[in-house]
C-alpha cells in the first residue's frame, strides 16, 4: 500500500451559526479535512487562519460572512472587531480556547494513513462480505482468522488499528460538542471551573 508522507494540511475554523455571519470559535488543522468539516467547521486560508489566530490572542470577536464565494475562506471574508463581551463570557471563551487546544492535539494523531486505511481497507472488506462495526469486531475477527488468508488477516490488523484511533478521536470531539454546549450554559465562574475540572481529567485519562 502506497502512503505519502508529504500530505497537505487543512486550516479549518470552529463555527457557530450566528444568522448572517458565522462566530469563529477556534482554530485548528487537519491532514484530513472531511474528518472535522461539517456543521461545526469550515475550510480556511492559510492567511485567513493567521489573521484569525492573531485576532483570537488579542480576543477579538471574529465573524465569517456566508456569503463567501471561494471553497475556503480567505481574509476578505472576516469580520475582525474589538470585542465588548462580559467578563463572563470572556472567561468561558478562555477555557473553551484551552479544551480546544488539548483536543486539537489529541486530533492531530488522527492522520490520513489512519483515515486511507479505515475507508479503503473497510470498502475491501466490505465487499469480501465483511461488515465491521464495534459491535462485531472480535467476531468478525476470529472469522478472517480460521479463512488462513495471511493478505487478508495483515490488512484486518491495520484496520482494526486505524478504527480504534479514529473511534477515539470521535467519542473526543464529541464529548467536546457537549463540553462547548454546557459551558455556554454556565452562569457563574465557579460551574465554568467544574467542567473545566471534568473535561480536563478526561483528557487525561484518554492520553494515560
């Protein structure tokens, strides 16, 4: 199997819907830009997730027109100004920022080998009548095992491999959606601490 090392990096901005205009919330890269684009993120210029970074550090509120013309979007399309929030509300952007990054970091040992081999391997097996899902794996295992096919055993290996790690990089980013959701929710610094608390011990525990 062919695996190039010299893969492109996606920039890629965490969104939410504000009617006319999208709110940055964070940014981040992958070498796999399907893995993160959807509902919550979008494709970013290389300038454009500069400038983002840089108006991010200097908490600024950070707005995407959506009428944005080109695949991904270039610095035209921000809307950079001084922001006015609560003291509050700046304290939760601040520890969102922070989950943010240590789950980019868990993110980032998502790789597209790791993506390549989970959808390509997955369609071979698929069409040798080998459905695998979390439910089945050990099952579906022991079954290529007693086939004696040595190709075909190598290949369930990485897969197996590569679900495990794509698996976890899911169940994290969706516990982030529900972390970014409750934060929101908070009213005072003291619950916003807690969650923190919590979100941070479950890194740690996904690392160890």
């Amino acid at each position: 199997m062919n695996r190039n090392n010299n893969q492109k990096i996606y920039y890629l901005a965490e969104i939410v819907d504000h009617g006319e205009v999208y709110k940055v919330i964070s940014i981040t890269t992958s070498l796999v830009k399907e893995f993160l684009s959807g509902n919550n993120y979008i494709g970013l210029n290389r300038s454009t997730a500069i400038l983002i970074e840089q108006a991010l550090n200097e908490n600024k509120l950070i707005q995407i027109d959506k009428n944005f013309k080109d695949d991904e979007v270039m610095p035209r399309d921000l809307i950079i100004k001084t922001s006015t929030i609560s003291d509050l509300q700046n304290y939760k952007n601040i520890i969102i920022t922070k989950i943010r990054q240590l789950v980019n970091h868990q993110q980032a040992i998502v790789g597209g080998i790791h993506m390549y081999d989970f959808i390509i391997i997955n369609n071979e097996l698929a069409d040798k009548g080998y459905n695998i899902y979390d439910g089945n794996k050990e099952e579906k295992y022991l079954e290529i095992l007693e086939t004696g096919d040595e190709q075909l055993i190598e290949k369930l290996e990485i897969y197996l491999n590569a679900m495990d790690i794509v698996g976890r990089a899911s169940a994290v980013e969706h516990k982030y959606l529900k972390f970014y959701s409750n934060i929101n929710d908070c009213d005072t610094l003291e619950e916003i601490d807690d969650l923190y608390k919590e979100m941070t011990l479950y890194m740690d525990s996904i690392r160890s």
